[in-house]
C-alpha cells in the first residue's frame, strides 16, 4: 500500500536540504497516489528576499525538450510525417556543414540526440517571431560532431531545429503551438515561454556559485524549443501525468521506448527514448529529464508503474546534491524504490595507461585539455561561446574505474562526474563527458 504523505515532515525536510546545499530557493511538487502536493521554500531572488511560493515560476531549462518532443508526437499521430522523415522533407532550406547530414538527418535523430550535429549552438537571432527561422539559417555552416547515428550526443541544436519544424506546420510561432497543442488541453495556467508572460507571475532569478543573482536572466528566445519554459512545479507534474494516459498522445508509450544507448551510462541514465530519458530503479520503469539554465535548474521524474510523478526546481547552489538526496528521500518513503548510487571510484586502485587519452577535444562551445599531472588524469574545461563569461573553467582531477572510465569530484561537490573515452568504428576517439560526446582534436 502506498505511502500517506506526512506534509509537516516534507515541509520542514526540504527547508532544511535546501539550506544545507545553499539553494537561494527551489519548489517541489508530487503526484502521489492520485494526490499532488505542493510545496515552497527560500527565496526568489536573494537580492529582494521576495519568497518562493508553489505558484511561483521557475526555468524549466531542458526538461523542455520533452514538451517540445510531444509536439512532434502529437503531428506525427496526426499524420503529417514519421519519425524517420528526414528534415529537409519538412524544412527544405535547412542545411549543415555536412552534406551527408543534410540529406539524411531524420526526426528520430533529432529527439535521440544522434544526428551529430555539433550541439550547443546558443546563437542569439534577436527577439522577433522568426527567430526559429533566422537560427536554422545560422546551421549552415555548423560542424558535424560525430557520424550520423553512430554516437549520442546531447544536442541542443538538433531541438530547436525541431521547434522550427513545428513552426511551419501549424503556421504558429513555437511559443504559440506550445499553449495550443499542450497548455490549453491540460488547462496548464503558469506556464510561459516568454518574459512578458512570465513577469506577471512570482518568477524566480537564477544564482551564481557564490550565491549573488545572475546577471543574465535568461537564455535567447532562439533557445526556445530547447529550454526556455517557465513553469509552477505542479504545471509540470501535470505534464508528466498526461504521458500515464492519454491525455495528450494517443500512445505515449512510444515516447519511452529506449532508442538508444549512451556511451556514458553513469551521468543521467543508460538509454535515451524519444525527448526522455529511460533508467531502471529497484526494477522499476523510470523516465525523466533534467534541466540547467543560467542559475536555475530543474529535475522531472516519472514512475508509470506507481503512478509518481515527481517535479524539482530551483533557482542556485548545489542543485544536484540536492536533487539526489530530495529526490532518494521522497521515492523510498513514497513507493519504497531506491534510487541508485552514482558511480564513485572503485575500492582498489586501478592501473590504466593514462597517455592515451592526453590531447584537446573539441566541440562547439567547448574546449577541454586533459593531460597528465602527478600520475592522474586531469580534465581542463573551458566554455568558449557566448556563455563563457558565466561559466568558469573547471579542472577536474579523474580517478580510474576500469580502462575507459573515470570519475572527478568538482569542488565543494558531495558527488562524482564520470567521463568515458571511447572509439568510434574509424578508430576516432571521443571523451564522453555531462551526456556529450566531444571528439579529440589535437
């Protein structure tokens, strides 16, 4: 039977997590036995002290993709293209810097992260209701990452390409599509894309790492169809709800289907469906996905079996500690189903030859230098696109867990990183690292 909710106890329990992983803020909201429950705590901004509140918006970030994945579905129910129609069929004017790619990326690349279009191209192409339009022109001369399905690689890109094709067939602005086909049906009144939408509501301000209010507050509209929701926590449970039934999809069990195996199992989960991530816990069906935006982040989990769905969001500090502790808490004392550990290093040392991964890899927006010091293997991280004076370089100290594995602790960090190397059939090595592929160039 499943567990009663003791609210005091989960009041007083996220406060207190919140605090000891210095989150400014952060709402929480649950389905739970046909039941959801909401709840608030820290501040909004810590500059006003306005406090969060369960209606209260946050960033979304990622998790958006999801939405904009079932925009897909729904047309594809409706009949108007399948998955393996390939892009160009919809968006003839759509092009990359490989021909081959251009030709034959499909649908199903796109929401399995797999066509290897370089991945996090956050071009700004202004405010304007074509801005969709004006960034797809900007892929023109945009890198191939990887080979066309032959690696999986999180790809920012490929989404808003995606929000691009559901522009041109419903002959609406993304953002305008978005309330029609998933807003309005499930009657979803705090969720908003665009700023003037989402100031009039309790919106939260993202926070740098010394907790101080960012001073971007939002990514580019062109970003839209892959992460610029904002939402109530319980709006977003509610989409999670309608992907138990058919609320929205007729079968949205094809959106859950594991389409593809990650090269690094251990960051978010092993397998990739179609806009979600798939995992297993205690033998239990998850799908979920995660969201980061410039301070804020969120987490959505879904349990079909148990009928739990679970939504986090927040607006600063150790977010993934706190998703990780919160979210063990809340699964074991709901439904009794653990949330598996994340790969730490191995009791006994591990002899690996560490020169062969010594080089530069490179991608859009990134560039990493890993070399040997002191006999470990040291990751140099730096962002080199337009985020780069809000993100600064990591260098991350790997510990070897076999010959192709590695895991690194960040500072002031509870948790471990895990990067894979690996090659690919042409014998081109890649670092596998935060659910990207990135390949060595030098």
């Amino acid at each position: 039977m499943a567990a009663t909710v003791d609210t005091a106890h989960w009041n007083a329990r996220f406060a207190d997590l919140i605090a000891e992983y210095k989150v400014p803020g952060a709402s929480l909201a649950f389905l739970h036995d046909g039941e959801v429950h909401t709840f608030a705590a820290g501040v909004l901004n810590n500059a006003t002290g306005t406090a969060v509140t369960t209606d209260s918006l946050f960033q979304i970030g990622s998790v958006t993709k999801v939405w904009t994945a079932t925009q897909l579905m729904l047309l594809i129910e409706q009949g108007r293209f399948t998955l393996d129609t390939a892009v160009v069929d919809l968006l003839p004017e759509f092009k990359v810097a490989d021909a081959g790619v251009t030709k034959t990326v499909t649908i199903r690349h796109l929401l399995t992260h797999t066509s290897g279009i370089d991945g996090d191209l956050f071009l700004d192409t202004g405010r304007g209701d074509d801005c969709l339009e004006k960034y797809v022109e900007g892929c023109a001369d945009l890198a191939r990452n990887h080979p066309i399905g032959e690696s999986f690689s999180y790809c920012n890109t490929g989404f808003v390409i995606a929000g691009r094709i559901i522009e041109r067939l419903t002959g609406k602005t993304w953002d305008a599509a978005l309330r029609e086909q998933i807003c309005e049906p499930l009657g979803l009144t705090h969720t908003w894309t665009l700023p003037e939408d989402v100031l009039r509501f309790n919106a939260a301000t993202g926070h740098l790492e010394g907790g101080e209010p960012t001073p971007t507050w939002g990514l580019p509209r062109s970003m839209g169809p892959a992460g610029l929701i904002c939402a109530r926590a319980s709006d977003v449970v509610a989409f999670g709800r309608a992907h138990l039934g058919t609320d929205l999809l007729a079968e949205p069990g094809v959106m859950t289907e594991p389409q593809v195996r990650l090269p690094n199992p251990h960051t978010l989960a092993p397998e990739w469906g179609l806009g979600w991530i798939v995992d297993e816990w205690s033998g239990h069906r998850v799908i979920l996905h995660a969201g980061n935006t410039i301070g804020q982040s969120a987490m959505l989990w879904v349990l079909p079996d148990t009928g739990t769905v679970v939504c986090l969001l927040a607006n600063g500090g150790n977010t993934a500690a706190l998703q990780r502790a919160l979210g063990g808490e809340l699964f074991a004392a709901l439904v009794n189903v653990e949330m598996p550990p994340r790969l730490g290093p191995p009791e006994t040392p591990v002899e690996v030859d560490l020169d062969r991964y010594v080089g530069v890899y490179k991608r859009e927006g990134n560039r990493t230098t890993v070399s040997v010091r002191d006999g470990r293997l040291h990751l140099y991280i730096e962002c080199t696109d337009s985020l780069a004076d809000l993100t600064p370089p990591v260098d991350l100290a790997l510990v070897p867990v076999d010959a192709t594995t590695f895991v690194g602790r960040r500072k002031d960090s509870p948790l471990w990183d895990s990067v894979v190397f690996y090659e690919l059939a042409d014998g081109s090595l890649y670092m596998h690292f935060g659910v990207r592929a990135t390949p060595r160039t030098g």
